[in-house]
C-alpha cells in the first residue's frame, strides 16, 4: 500500500526519526533548564553520594551504567589480602567508593582512617559516610613531607587531582599536610597496620619517607602505582622489597592508568 507516493515502510521510517528528534530536543531543552545528573549511585551495595557541581557528570553516569567497574582491581586486592582484625589507613578516599567497601569487611569498623585533601570533594565524602553508618574517620589532608601545607590540583574529574605547583592553567587549593606516621599515631594505631594507597604517584614519596614507619608498623600495603619518570611498578616493588615486603599481587587496570600491587611483611 502506498499513500500519497510514499510506501508504509518509508512512513514508519520517517516517524521513528521523527521521534528520535523530539527527544533529542526535548533532552536539551531538559539539560538548558536543569541539571538532570543524578546525585547518588548504589556501588557494591553502598549507597555513594555524587555532587554534579564538583564531580564529572561522564563519571556519575559511568558509575550507573557499570558500578562496580570503579577500582575494580582495587576491590580485588581488597578481597584477597585485607585481614578484618587489622587496622586501615586508606589515603585517597575520593567520594567514598573503596573507603565504605572496606569498612563494611572490618571487625572493628573504627579503626579505619581515610584520607581526602581536597576540599571539594569532602562533602560527598561525608554524605557517603552517613548514609551507611560506615565508621572510618575522614581526615581532610594531604600526605606530603617537608612542608605544612601543599598546593593541590582541583578538578572534577576525581582522578586528576594531585599536589602540584602553583598555576595560573590549572584551578589548585592549599590544603594542610600530614604524614603517615601522623595518622596512625593521632589514631592510637600500632602495628599490623594495613595502608591502602590511590594517591596518583605519591605513593613513591610515602615509601621514600616514611621507610622505617612502614617496615616497623605496617603489614599489608594494598597500592595504586603509577609509572612517573624513573617510577615504575617495577622500582616500586624493589623499594619495598628493600623494607621486608613481598609482592603477592599485581593487577593492571583495565584502562592501563596504573598497576594495583600488594605487598605482605615478610614473617
């Protein structure tokens, strides 16, 4: 059948587009009034609060097309290595994601301090916090040495925020520094200390720096490592094979971003 020249498949053809039109109008008229990003995510079971005015709208919405693919390897070194009983200090707390994980997996749900410099992103920290009783005390700082105060990267994409230079490219924040030794000594925390690390390259000074805390107090290091200059997976591990640590697991991610590595104290 054909109606005014046109064929039935031609008509049903033309409406679908027709319809895909509006919506995509509609959609834009929709994005010009309001934000229509979501605010929260439900990942591993936790319910993970997400500011759009401070965290990356490509970033919420990955999270709610694929929730648990966010520190996937991360997660696994969490399942695999983390003893419950042990105390947690977990630098690069982010909005919350692996910080409530773990603390759902501890005996003691207290012992577990995490650490977030950047001032932006502490609010959905917080509100993640309370929306799952989760026990972990936030400590808004940044681990650095030498030095009171560090100038930090800001940006919304909670990936790329890291200490830096002074810059007129980039948006920054002075942020108050602290030390890892620090940490556990304000939290009463005295060996088998499990230090949980995603500090994107800093995790190469907290060794250097702090080489005698860790070989004396901490048990497991559960690490992001990124390849910077000279620092590698490879150079990361020889470090700590030097403070009495065994490799017993290494993961890429998926991205290729960085490699997620656990050592254990050698007994």
């Amino acid at each position: 059948m054909k109606i005014m020249g046109f064929s039935g498949k031609a008509i049903r053809l033309t409406a679908v587009l027709a319809l895909i039109c509006i919506a995509a109008t509609l959609s834009a008229g929709c994005i010009g009034v309001a934000n229509p990003t979501p605010n929260q995510a439900m990942v591993r079971e936790n319910l993970i609060f997400l500011d759009p005015d401070y965290v990356d709208a490509n970033f919420i919405w990955s999270l709610l097309l694929d929730p648990n693919s966010f520190d996937r390897e991360l997660v696994n070194g969490v399942d695999g290595w983390l003893t419950p009983a042990n105390p947690v200090i977990e630098l690069g707390a982010g909005v919350g994601i692996l910080s409530t994980y773990i603390n759902d997996r501890l005996a003691i749900p207290a012992q577990q301090i995490s650490v977030e410099p950047n001032p932006y992103l502490l609010p959905s920290l917080e509100k993640t916090k309370s929306y799952n009783l989760a026990g972990y005390t936030i400590v808004p700082k940044a681990v650095a040495y030498g030095t009171q105060n560090v100038t930090m990267s800001v940006d919304s994409s909670i990936m790329k925020n890291r200490i830096t230079e002074d810059s007129a490219f980039v948006e920054t924040v002075t942020v108050p520094a602290t030390t890892v030794r620090q940490i556990a000594a304000d939290a009463d925390f005295i060996g088998n200390i499990t230090l949980v690390m995603n500090i994107i390259g800093s995790e190469f000074d907290v060794v250097l720096n702090e080489a005698e805390f860790l070989k004396n107090n901490v048990s497991t290091i559960i690490s992001a490592a990124y390849t910077s200059g000279k620092n590698t997976p490879d150079s990361f591990a020889e470090r700590l094979r030097h403070l009495g640590f065994t490799e017993v697991s290494r993961t890429v991610d998926e991205d290729g971003g960085y490699t997620v590595m656990v050592f254990k104290k050698t007994a």
